[in-house]
C-alpha cells in the first residue's frame, strides 16, 4: 500500500483484536500526522481490520505471541525515521500531537516519553495513576524494542531520551466490569512474571504490599483528590496487588498457569 504523504517521516505501530469499538478513534487522532500505520492483528472476530484498513492502514494478521513479541512485530514492519507506538484505547490531545511533530521536525533527542492519562469512567484522572511516563516516540535509527514478561511491557532504545507536553488519553476500562475483569487476568499473568524471575510467595508479602499499593496510590500519588474514582482505583491496586500474590500461592502448588493454555 503506498504511504500517505503528510511530511512527517513517521509509523504508527499498533496491535490489535476485537477493537471496533476503540480503534477508530486512535486512527483518527494520528490520520493527519502518520505516513505510515501498522496494524499487526491477532485474528480479530470483528470489524477491527476493515476499521484499520479504511484509515490506509497495513493489516497484518498474525497468530498472538504475547503482548513484547505482538508489539516487536509491528515495530518490524515499520519503514519511517519515526514510531510511535500506541495501544487500541489511547487517543493522542492536540497538545501532544504538536509536540509529536516538534519532535520530529527538530529532534533532540533518539526517543520521546509520554505521559498517559487514563479516562476513567466518564473522566480523565488528575492524580492517581499519574504520572504515567512512557516511552512511545522513538527513531527507528535507535534500535527500538519491546521487552519484559505476560504484563508491563517497556518499550527501550539505545539513546537519550527527552519528555513530550501533552497528555496520551488511555481509554482502558468501559466500565467497572471491564476493569474488575482485566485486573483479575492481569493480577494472574503477573503471578506467571513472579514465578519466572523467581520472586516467591509469603504472608507477609500477601498482607503488607496490598497496604502498600492502596496508600501509593490514595495518599502519596493524592488519589483521594480524584474524588470517589480516585477511591476505586487505590482500592483496585490493593485487591491487584492481593491477587498476583494468591495466584503465585495457586502456581507454586502445580495449578496450571493461564499462560500455558
């Protein structure tokens, strides 16, 4: 497919499945900057790849590898100086997008943070889980990849790094189910990373890092300012916290991990 001339030499690298319901506002913040976008797409069941497609996107559709090897692939496929890689749910604001092209067009640095705010049932949060920084903006020249395990993949490059204005709005949960749902697979596919590295259960852990997830969030990051949201989400790290630590217990006693099928 040819590349869509806007001037900026840069890829939009993303992966996708099942998000109809989200893709098409990604595309539409990133149509009039992107030359080139990427979609790797794990089979996707719904309109996800006509979406994609319909922005001038390149569809690939692949078996799902994990979120490092998915994310790795799509940055393979990429042909500009410049990615940015985003996920499904995030949406770039005009500010960010003007310090995007800024970059780009007089760089000074190999790659570029972005701080992610979440939209949270109906509205942005101010404190809690923020800041969010993360590397997303990167040359292709800085060799960039993705690493890490089941969950909290980073995106690294070898160079200096700077940070963008403008904030990345993550529309991750629809409504508390989505996110009850998520934090449950999440908190069991930390448990797998655990296993791996060779972090171990213990009481102690069990009782006093939830505790300390929960005043993370809730008095030093303030989440208590974001009102009655900022209460869920101290309460949601604490019962994530909580989970990954009983779930490491199930697997070190041979319960079959969700990792493996």
């Amino acid at each position: 497919m040819k590349k869509k001339e806007t001037g900026y030499q840069l890829s939009v690298a993303i992966v996708s499945f099942n998000e109809e319901e989200d893709i098409g506002k990604t595309l539409e913040s990133i149509r009039d900057i992107a030359s080139e976008i990427v979609v790797v797409d794990s089979h996707s069941t719904d309109r996800t790849r006509e979406i994609a497609s319909s922005y001038g996107a390149r569809v690939f559709e692949e078996d799902w590898k994990g979120y490092v090897g998915q994310k790795n692939s799509a940055l393979e496929k990429c042909t500009q100086d410049w990615i940015l890689s985003l996920d499904c749910d995030e949406v770039l604001t005009p500010e960010l997008k003007k310090s995007i092209i800024d970059a780009i067009s007089d760089p000074r640095a190999d790659g570029y943070l972005i701080n992610r705010k979440t939209v949270y049932l109906g509205r942005p949060l101010n404190y809690a889980w923020q800041p969010d920084w993360e590397l997303r903006l990167v040359k292709k020249s800085a060799k960039p990849r993705w690493r890490g395990y089941y969950v909290h993949e980073s995106l690294q490059i070898n160079g200096k790094t700077k940070k963008l204005k403008g904030d990345l709005l993550h529309y991750s949960y629809k409504d508390l189910q989505d996110h009850l749902t998520k934090l449950v697979r999440y908190s069991r596919l930390a448990a797998c990373s655990y296993k791996d590295i060779g972090k171990r259960f213990s009481f102690p852990k069990l009782i006093f890092h939830p505790l300390a997830a929960f005043m993370k969030q809730f008095i030093i990051k303030r989440a208590f300012l974001d009102g009655f949201r900022g209460l869920i989400v101290a309460m949601s790290s604490f019962f994530y916290v909580f989970l990954k630590y009983l779930f490491l217990w199930e697997i070190e006693r041979g319960v079959k991990r969700p990792d493996k099928g």
